[in-house]
C-alpha cells in the first residue's frame, strides 16, 4: 500500500549559502548572478530550481535570474546597481548591467531618447542623474506606465524627471 501524499509542499529545490563578493556579485561554480549592492559583503541563501536562480536575504527574495548554461557568464539587473550609478552618473554608458539590460530586454528606445535630450538640456552629469531617477520610478510603478509617460514628455518637450513625476 502507498501512503497518502503529504499535505506539506515539497521544496525541491537545491539551497546554498553563499558570500556576495565586491561587485554584488555571487558566484555558482563558473557563472555570476548579480544581487543588489547593499549586500556586498553579506552572506545569502540561494535557491535553485532546474532553470532559475533566486537569492533570499533574511528570508525576503532580493534577486532572480535564469539559470546561465554556459560557461564564465555573468547575469546581472540593472536595478541592483541603480544606487551605485547614480553615485557615479559617468559610469552608466559602459556599465555591463546597463548594457545587459539594453541588449537582454525590451529595452524602450524612448529612454535612450529621452536621455539623450537630458544630456542636452542639463549636461552629461545631472542629464544622465535625472535618466536614472527615471529608472528608479520602475520600483513603484509598472514599466508599460512609464514608458507612456517618457514618450509623453518627449512629444510635449518637457524634459526633465518632474515632468515624467507629474505625467504618472
């Protein structure tokens, strides 16, 4: 006879712990997943499924990613570097999660748009700055709604992060 299925769900996937290293970064055998930088330093409990990765700290889920196949790869989001970015505004246009993100998502052609007009009203500085309180917005509000907000100001010409601010 069986016995009956246990009313407890089975979590089969495979857990580690794991140190975050200098560039947020945690590494399984020959592939990197980025992790929010706050956790530089930090240990964290990684979970992984046949196809994805998920880093727990303190038992909330800080980061997700597909599982990479192939050898010496790095997987990163934007939005775990996003403070560090803004600290150093200069590095966002050779930043690989910046170029991650462009390449590897739907990545608006609006906000490179916008971004340029940026840079043209306010400088490289404060221009890249205020893109990249633009991307911030994408932690409290949906993409879709954003990106219909930075296409609006670019046809009204108001080019600045109050005005995407005030559209949403």
């Amino acid at each position: 006879l069986l016995l009956p299925l246990s009313k407890q769900p089975f979590d089969s996937r495979e857990t580690l712990t794991c140190l975050v290293n200098s560039r947020g970064l945690v590494t399984l055998k020959t592939q990197r997943y980025s992790v929010p930088i706050y956790l530089i330093n930090q240990k964290i409990t990684v979970k992984l499924s046949s196809h994805i990765f998920e880093g727990y700290f303190q038992g909330r889920r800080v980061a997700t990613h597909e599982l990479a196949h192939q050898t010496y790869t790095i997987k990163t989001q934007l939005d775990h570097y996003l403070e560090l970015l803004w600290q150093r505004p200069g590095a966002l246009p050779n930043a690989l999660p910046f170029k991650q993100a462009r390449e590897l998502s739907n990545w608006p052609a609006c906000f490179d748009e916008f971004w340029v007009l940026l840079i043209n009203r306010l400088g490289q500085f404060e221009g890249t700055r205020q893109f990249l309180d633009v991307l911030f917005l994408h932690r409290h509000y949906a993409m879709n709604d954003i990106q219909r907000c930075v296409q609006q100001a670019i046809s009204l010409q108001w080019i600045s992060i109050d005005a995407i601010k005030q559209l949403l």
